[in-house]
C-alpha cells in the first residue's frame, strides 16, 4: 500500500512517461526504436508498427477499436459518465480542472472506451483504455464502465476483450480508485462461472493497478511485442532493492518466457488470433 503514497505523479501509479510522445506534424517520423526515419503513411498503413524494425508504436483508443471491430466504434456504451472527483483532490493542479482539461484535449470524458461489435462477425464487449487520459488510469468510471461491460457480456453470453494501457490506479481519487481493483475482479468472477471468455490484451505500458487485477485475470492474457508490464516500474524496483535489472525486463517476451503471459502477438495479426482464441473456445 506504501506504493501508493509514494507517487506524486499525476499518471497514476505506473512509469511517468506515458504522455511524453512527441507529436511532429510532418510526413515523416523518426522511430523511437531504431531511430530510422520512416515515412509517415507508411507507418499507417502498417498498423503504427515501425516497418523496419517491427517497433509498436502506441495508439489510441477509438483507433484500436477500429482495428478489431469489423465496423469500428458503431456502438459505444456509458460514454457520458464522468468523475465526480469525490475528494477534492488537489495536486498540481485541481482534479476537476485535470479533467475538464483531458477531456477538451481527447474528446473524451474518462479514461475507457466502452463498445461492442462483430469481431470477424461474432459479436464482443470491447473494453479499450486511452493511455493520454490521465495515463490511462484507472477511478471509479473506468470501474463502472468496465463492470457494466461485464455485465453485458453475461447477459448476452458474448466474449469479453480488455485492451489494457495505464499507469495503473488513479491517484487522485484515492481509495475509491483501489476499490475498482476488488470490483472488476468480482465481476470477472461472475464471468468465469457462466463460462463467457475473457482476452486480456496487454499494451505499453500497463502497470500498476491495472496489472493487479483484470489485465492480468483473463482466461488469455495476450501482450504487443516490445511492451513495458509489470507492477511497479523497473526504476522503482531498482531503487527499492538496489539491484541492475536484466536486459528486457517487464518486457512482453521476457513475461512470456517467465509464465506472465500466454503469448505476444504482433498488432497485424491480432484480431485474427483473437477470433481464432474465440473459435477454440466456443465450438
Ligand atoms: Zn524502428
């Protein structure tokens, strides 16, 4: 629980650098990988995936809705609902006011995009969290939202899939924030008994919080290549027990290789993977 005290970070309580991509208007980008400069219709067509290294850049929510559902956001769910910043909080800045800014900024109004739609034409709750709201953390709505989706996916007996990127809990409503942990676990719980699947996919980052409980409670939990997961983040954990960390540490393939994960999927073949999972799963 002292980890939580600790942070003075507005994202959350996962790596602090989740909001720090530069943004260059041009046609062209330099990878953050490889450091190539890759022409920016290119990097578009493949998916926001570095095409000389296979780099993964990060994308945005309504943009990886698009890319899984065979006809986008058609249908969102809870869209309206918004933090009622119960405590007052005040760090650098007001809560209310860091979020009135976020949501000018995203157009959105809390950290999640709640939707549903055909997947390769069956039908899936989608849960997806924007990583540029507040970190992609996690508070009451986020809580609700994905409750509720939950919820719809044991009324109507159709999959659940959870794309996670977040800093984790959200700081800045406390111990209401925590309680979303206990809450989404319980709910999946319900899910688990009807025997409804559940893919956890994992995205740079997801920390925190999030890791803590449903990213890491699917029946599958699947990660992007090159991903940062993990609880704390690797310079916390140096600090903490003053030691070097290997190479790749907290990354995908490392989780993979250590039992964390079931499998790392590149972004190009992930809906395909996923509807193929779902086939499995529901003959
Ligand atoms: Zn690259």
């Amino acid at each position: 629980m002292a980890w939580f005290t600790r942070q003075k970070t507005p994202l959350g309580d996962g790596p602090p650098d989740g909001e720090k991509k530069i943004r260059t208007e041009g046609l062209w980008q330099k990878c953050e990988h490889c450091g190539q400069i890759i022409w920016r219709k290119a990097l578009e067509e493949n998916m926001q995936v570095c095409p000389k290294c296979g780099w993964h850049f990060r994308i945005d929510a309504r943009t990886r809705v698009g890319m899984l559902l065979d006809n986008g956001l058609a249908e969102e769910f809870d869209a309206g609902l918004v933090s009622a910043d119960p405590l007052g909080f005040v760090d650098s800045k007001p809560y209310h006011e860091r979020l009135a800014m976020m949501q000018q900024t995203t157009g959105m109004r809390d950290a999640v995009i709640a939707a549903a739609g055909p997947l390769n034409g069956r039908r899936v709750q989608l849960c997806v969290l924007e990583l540029k709201f507040i970190g992609g953390s996690m508070g009451a709505v986020m809580g609700e939202k994905i409750t509720r989706a939950i919820e719809r996916s044991l009324a109507e007996k159709s999959p659940l899939i959870i794309v996670s990127a977040s800093g984790g809990a959200r700081m800045q409503e406390g111990a209401i924030s925590l309680m979303q942990l206990a809450k989404i676990s319980a709910a999946l719980m319900r899910l688990d008994e009807a025997k409804a699947p559940f893919i956890s996919i994992l995205t740079d980052p997801t920390t925190g919080g999030v890791t803590a409980s449903f990213a890491m409670l699917g029946d599958l939990n699947i990660a992007e290549p090159g991903a940062l997961i993990g609880f704390a983040g690797p310079r916390v954990i140096e600090q903490t027990i003053r030691q070097k960390l290997p190479e790749g540490f907290q990354r995908s393939e490392f989780l993979l290789q250590h039992g964390f994960l079931d499998a790392v999927v590149p972004r190009a073949e992930m809906k395909q993977w996923i509807s193929r999972a779902l086939d499995f799963f529901l003959v």
